[in-house]
C-alpha cells in the first residue's frame, strides 16, 4: 500500500516520503480500516518535528486524524467490517490503517467525509462551546473566525441561542460568517478597527460573557479587556508568537476565568459512556445547512502541495488527502484477511 512515512524529526517537507509499505496486520482489539479521507491539521506538522505530546516509533506513518471503513476486525472487537469511522490516531496518511478499535467512533454512511476525517475537530467545536460556558442572548467572541474549529463553534452556538462576534485577519471570499450565524465580523489585519468600542456597541456596553481563543498575543489581551464581570476566557491555540499581554487587574478585577481546553480523547480513547452524545454531535453536525470551510482535496502522492497550502494559506479551507471514495472502501469491507499480529 501507498503511505506517507517519515524516519526522523525535521521540517515535513524534508522528513516525510512517499513509500510502498506492507498492509499492516491486524490483531486482538484491532481494526484494519480502509483510509477514505485524512485531514492536514497544525498537530500533524508539530508530531512530524517532535513538538507534540504523542511520539512516534520509527518508522513512523503520518498524520493523526482521519475517517475510513473498517474493512476486517481482530479478535475482540465487536464493530463489524463496513462500518464507517472517524478517529484520531497515528497512521492516517495511508491507504489502510490497523487502529485500537477503541478509538474508533462509528458514523452515519451519510455524514459528510470531510467531515468525519476531521470529528476530533468537531468534538472540540461542540466542547468549546461547553466550556466558554454562554447561555442564550449572552456573546462569545471567536478568534481565527476563518478557521474550521471557529466555524464550527459558531454554528453550535448559534444553535444554542448565543451571540457570536468572529474575529478574523480577513474576511474570506465564499465564507459568509454572517450567514453561519456570526452577529458581526470584526477583521483586525490593518489594526485600524476600535475593537473595545465596536463591542461594547454590539454589547450594548455588557461586554463579552465568554472568548473562544485559538490566536493569544495582544489580541487576547484586547479580548480580555473587553469581558464582563465572570466572563471566561477558553485558550485552545496560540497561532501568534507573542505572550498575551495583561495586567493581573484586567483578570482579576473582572474576576474573569482563563482556563484551556485539549481535545477530550487526546490521552484516552472514546469510553463507551460517551456513545450517545458522540452520536447527538454527529447528528447536529450533519444537518442541512451546518458547513465546514474546505480547500482542496490531495492524492497522496500531491502531500507536498497540500502541506505548503496548509501552512501558507490555511484561510483557503482544510486540506485533506482523498485515498478512496467511500464506495471503493464499502467494496473491500470483509475480503481483507484477519491476521493476529
């Protein structure tokens, strides 16, 4: 099978090849998936030059998120091949993937592919919403508002009544946030715009309940400033080089909380506790009209291009690798052979 391999820690594109690699063979509590779709995300670049709390074992298969058909099952493992799942774990940027069975979060056939090779990122969009803590009518401002975590967030939390404010750089040709949900758009590229005043204008002088933020630096700061009393600030990035800059009475005599979010199942693996609400964020996010911003889809062979887009215009939408249409994984579901490894 075709898999993108790295054999050392470096810059991606100096590190990772192209490489023909044996089918893995799959063993008790195991999955043999066939790869349909795998996301480009910031945390595949970091695990690729040692920055990330995941380490792999050499030689390594990139990518860390992804969405494919189980197409044979080791001992122990109740999922039946033809199952469609989306998963975070290594080994994504392949044509199959041997993975844990208990990382695997089944999914609707219907739900959308660029979707389900990117449900860690839909995960974290519902839990941030969880975690700012907002209520119908409160506001919550967005940071990276382009993102496709942010939209994401936006479109859970007009669900649940709240106001949302999008911060971006830019706005984006073809992403209507307004149209998502956003109550406003604020760009800050040019530095031009008077941000305390425009929402304590939208807030009628209330100032934000809550600030989503993925971005840091001075803008955090900003945000910060302009939170009402007990607002929450949820830290889940930190796009900009710079500290955040605050003075410890704009926290505290705001009585504000700053508190972080990772990604529940960064650590763990999915408990079958969590199956319903897994299958209610499914649901919701695959209604008529719930959009993700996506870029162009890659064949393997193209990860050089999809890398540098990435990284250089990710404002253009998610990057995924296409490594088999759902039709040709569904096919192969059961002709793979089961071997206990």
């Amino acid at each position: 099978m075709k898999a993108i391999v790295f054999d050392r820690f470096g810059p991606p594109l100096e590190v990772l090849e192209l490489r023909d690699v044996p089918i893995p063979e799959v063993g008790p509590g195991e999955a043999l998936v066939r790869m349909v779709a795998a996301s480009v995300n910031p945390g595949d670049l970091a695990y690729l030059q040692d920055l990330y709390p995941k380490k792999p074992t050499f030689p390594q298969i990139a990518g860390l998120q992804g969405a494919g058909v189980v197409c044979a099952v080791g001992p122990d493992v109740a999922l039946r091949p033809g199952t469609f799942v989306g998963f975070y774990h290594a080994d994504t940027w392949a044509e199959y993937a041997v993975i844990p069975a208990a990382w695997l979060i089944p999914v609707p056939s219907s739900y959308p592919v660029e979707r389900a090779a990117q449900f860690m990122n839909v995960v974290t969009a519902w839990d941030l919403v969880a975690a700012a803590g907002v209520g119908p009518d409160q506001w919550v401002a967005l940071t990276a508002g382009n993102s496709n975590v942010a939209t994401m967030t936006l479109q859970f939390a007009k669900e649940a009544g709240v106001n949302v404010i999008a911060i971006v750089r830019r706005a984006q040709p073809g992403l209507d946030l307004r149209a998502l949900g956003a109550a406003d758009v604020i760009e800050v590229a040019d530095g031009s715009e008077d941000l305390a005043a425009r929402i304590a204008d939208l807030t009628d002088g209330a100032g934000l309940n809550a600030v989503i933020d993925c971005v840091g630096g001075p803008l955090a700061g900003d945000l910060i400033r302009t939170m009402a009393f007990g607002g929450n600030m949820v830290i889940y990035g930190g796009y900009s080089p710079d500290p955040i800059g605050v003075h410890s009475f704009d926290i505290l005599l705001r009585q504000a909380v700053i508190k972080t979010y990772a990604y529940r199942y960064f650590f763990t693996s999915p408990p079958a506790t969590d199956a319903t609400l897994l299958q209610h964020i499914a649901d919701v996010s695959r209604a008529p009209g719930f959009q993700t911003p996506q870029g162009t889809v890659h064949p393997l062979e193209d990860f050089a291009a999809a890398l540098t887009a990435s990284v250089e215009r990710p404002e253009e939408g998610k990057r995924f690798f296409g490594i088999a249409t759902l039709e040709e994984a569904l096919a192969t579901a059961g002709s793979a052979p089961v071997t206990a490894g």
